[in-house]
C-alpha cells in the first residue's frame, strides 16, 4: 500500500512536516489498521506484555526482604507513612506496618495488580490507536500513578498526538510536592518505552 497520499493528507492537516517518531506513530497505526483489515476481526485486547512488566519491576524492585527469605511492607518515601507497600510496589486497605509475604504472595498479588490495571487503561483509552508499547508504558505509568484517567498524557495519546504525549511522562516526577531522583528515572524510561517502534515479546 502506497501510504505517501497519508502522509501528505496528515502534513497539510498539521501544517507542517513529520517527525521520525510521528511517521513511526502513524506507520503502526496503518499497520494494526490492515492486520484487522485483512482477519476480518477486531484486533486482540491489549493487556501489559513483558516490556511493561519488567519496567514496574525495575523500579518498583521486590522490597523488604527479611533475612528469613519473607518481605514486609514500608513506608511511603514522600510521607514517611501511607500508603504503606509491600512486594512489587503493591498499596491498599490490605497492607499495613505489621504486613508480611512470602515471594509468591508477592508475585501473586502483582499479577492481580496488572490484571487490574491493564483494564483501567484500555477503559481510558476506549477505542484509541495503542501500541503494545505504548500500552505498556501506561500501565507501568499508571501503576505508580494511578492517574491515567485524568493525566493529559492519556488526553493527547487519544488525540494521536503521540510526541505530546510521550512528552506529558516527565511532568509526573513530584512526590509530597519535591521532585525525586527515581521518578524522573522512571518517567524518562516509560516514555521511551511508549515512543519505542518495537513489540513487545
């Protein structure tokens, strides 16, 4: 398929010429577009893949492990208190000071979390055109947020302005009002993980 009459439809639209990311944007766009095309069907149902998996653990790592192999919750760095967390970066009503897990409660509870939160995600983007990276970028965005809903990130991905948005991850570095190391770290590896061309394996 000959896509130039695209993207010199999108080109005069904007105003302006394309950027590599944007063409790369549109390009998978196109792509999931003439892959339903051509199955006759809806494309699958996103959930979190490896790649957005692997970064929540990255940063939200397994913590605190005790010296008899169990782990124990703690405190919320930016309060000194709650929310109190446990395991994979695991939060609720559930978890308290005195909460300890085995590593299978652990990993247990993050499958749940990520079952979870996959499904606000794809609830926030109702019918928008996502990537498995883009998706997975959100999820592990909205893991540590819980702001996908109302982040104006989520706003200009569904508009399809995807260098926008891949922009909007760095204004979320601020915890109890003071900017933290790990979380502009953080939101600089999910944005390049949503901009990234790649599938996710």
């Amino acid at each position: 398929m000959n896509r130039k009459p695209i993207f010199d439809v999108v080109r005069h639209l904007i105003g302006r010429g394309l950027q590599q990311g944007e063409v790369d944007q549109i390009d998978n766009a196109l792509d999931q577009a003439a892959d339903a095309s051509v199955s006759g069907s809806e494309p699958p149902v996103l959930t979190i893949a490896d790649a957005g998996t692997n970064l929540i653990k990255q940063f939200e790592g397994c913590a605190l492990r005790r010296n008899d192999g169990q782990f124990e919750a703690y405190p919320d760095p930016a309060t000194g208190g709650a929310p109190w967390t446990i395991g994979w970066g695991a939060t609720g009503g559930d978890i308290t000071p005195e909460t300890v897990w085995t590593q299978q409660q652990c990993d247990a509870r993050l499958a749940r979390d990520l079952q979870r939160f996959s499904a606000q995600v794809r609830a926030a983007l109702g019918s928008a055109a996502t990537t498995q990276m883009q998706f997975d970028a959100l999820v592990c965005f909205h893991y540590n947020t819980g702001a996908v809903a109302r982040a104006t990130l989520t706003k200009r991905h569904i508009a399809g302005d995807y260098v926008g948005a891949a922009r909007e991850f760095t204004r979320w570095n601020r915890a109890g009002g003071r900017v933290l190391a790990g979380l502009t770290r953080r939101r600089a590896a999910e944005a390049r993980l949503y901009a990234s061309t790649g599938k996710a394996q």
